[in-house]
C-alpha cells in the first residue's frame, strides 16, 4: 500500500532535493530517504535534485542515483552547479571561456557547445568569460590566466562559492576558496554566482517564473539549502540525516519551514 503523505506536504508540486546527506552520507545511502523520494515520485511529485557540485557530470549523478534505487530515468532530473552554468553562458551567448575546474564542469559546458579554451589560447583576447569551480588540481598558472583574462574584460562566473568541501579525511577547500583567491587577485566580485544558495540556480532550473511551482527545498545544510529556500521564497526541509543537528538550527538566525529526522516523517504512519 502507497503511504498516505502529511498535507502539509501534499500542497507541494516541486521538491527541490540536495544529495549528499539526504540521499546519502558517503558511499553509504539512507534507506528512508530513498523510499520517500520514490514514494514521490510515483505520487506524480517533480523532483529536482540539485547539488553545488561541479566536478562530476550529471549522468555520474544519475547513475549514482540509480545504483542506489531511486527511481530515475534521465538527466533531465539533476542539476549541478556545472549544468546551471552552461545554462546561463549560453542564455548570454558566451561561447568562449577560460575553466578554472574538473572534468565534471568541462563536459556540461561542452555539451551546451561552449569551447573551453586552453591556456595558449586564453592569451588571446577571445575570453567572453572565466568560470571557476572546485579545481582540486589547481595550479598558480591556471590562477594567472583566470586573472590576466578577467583583467581583459572577461566575464567573471563562479559556479558556487562553498568554503570548504566534506571528505571521509576531513574538510578540504572548497570552490569558494579558489573564487576567493582570484576575486582578491583581481579586486573584482563575481559577475555572477551560481550555486546554491543563489536563486539564480532555481531560475536556471525552472525558469524566472519559478514562483508559479509550490516548491519545498529539501537539504541538511542551513547556509546553501535554507538559505536558497529564503532567497526563492520556499518553503524549507532541513533533514537531520546530514551535517545539521537541532542544536545548530536552534542557534542560527533563520528557521526552516520543517525539521525532520528523516524524510520518512512527511508520510503518516500506518
């Protein structure tokens, strides 16, 4: 039997759903949250699962995704940092660019038929616009051309400005480390920012008429996901499944809609 969804849930047509702990912490993957999801799914619920993450490609994610048995069938459904990015350059009609990032952010912008020119070429002053993403093989030289390009008029797009990223070792630097470096660099701010907690993502995804979705965003991070839904005008999830305790939201200075221990908890108990 199909379980019954709270109705405080059930006014909802777009779910907006972070990954990393809520689908899964690790390698592992919360059980709870996956038969949930796929409750909703097969309830006619959209789903969008949406990550700060520009190094691995969407079809990476959805692989991921299925492995784990959740029930989807196509790209269509994801949306990272890297896809939201070749959206926008190509709404500008930039074709030309300078990546400061991983294969995952390089193959979205190929796709959209974006060339991503390499360092001799980025002398030139063909660079529409220099993006930079999380680079764990960045080196001085990549930081120079980034700068020497955006210091020629480039467009300067971040894809997200997280500060540190979660690993089984520990946090290590994130995007917004390396977007920090060439901002100082350059004494330049972002001509545009991506990545949650930035409506701009939720605009790329849905269209600037978003506000027609009755829309939840779902996450266990306060300053990406409940602050993207503040900024959106949603409502917010935060799942304790993740990063976040109720000792963290009870001191931050903005609260979410809901708090649950797992996503289990939006269906009535049978």
């Amino acid at each position: 039997m199909m379980p019954v969804l709270k109705k405080c849930f059930d006014k909802y047509d777009v779910f907006i759903v972070d990954m990393d702990g809520v689908i899964w912490r690790g390698n592992e993957p919360i059980k709870d949250a996956i038969e949930s999801l796929n409750h909703l799914i097969q309830m006619g619920k959209r789903i969008l699962f949406m990550t700060n993450n520009s190094t691995r490609t969407r079809l990476s994610y959805l692989r991921r995704l299925k492995r784990f048995g959740v029930i989807v069938d196509s790209v269509d459904s994801i949306i990272t940092s890297a896809y939201a990015t070749s959206l926008l350059l190509k709404s500008l009609g930039k074709r030309n660019v300078y990546v400061v990032g991983e294969y995952g952010l390089i193959y979205e912008l190929a796709q959209q038929g974006i060339h991503v020119l390499n360092e001799d070429e980025s002398i030139n002053d063909n660079v529409e616009a220099v993006v930079v993403g999380l680079d764990r093989n960045l080196t001085y030289r990549k930081l120079m051309y980034a700068l020497m390009a955006i210091r020629r008029g480039a467009l300067f797009i971040a894809t997200n400005t997280d500060s540190t990223l979660p690993t089984p070792e520990g946090e290590i630097p994130g995007a917004g480390a390396i977007v920090a470096a060439i901002r100082t660099a350059s004494n330049k701010e972002p001509d545009y920012i991506v990545g949650k907690p930035n409506k701009l993502m939720v605009e790329l995804a849905l269209g600037s008429n978003y506000n027609k979705y009755q829309i939840l965003v779902i996450g266990d991070r306060l300053d990406t996901d409940l602050e993207l839904a503040y900024n959106c005008s949603a409502d917010s999830l935060i799942v304790l499944t993740g990063v976040t305790d109720r000792e963290d939201i009870a001191r931050y200075h903005r609260k979410p809609t809901y708090v649950l221990s797992t996503l289990r908890e939006m269906f009535i108990s049978q």
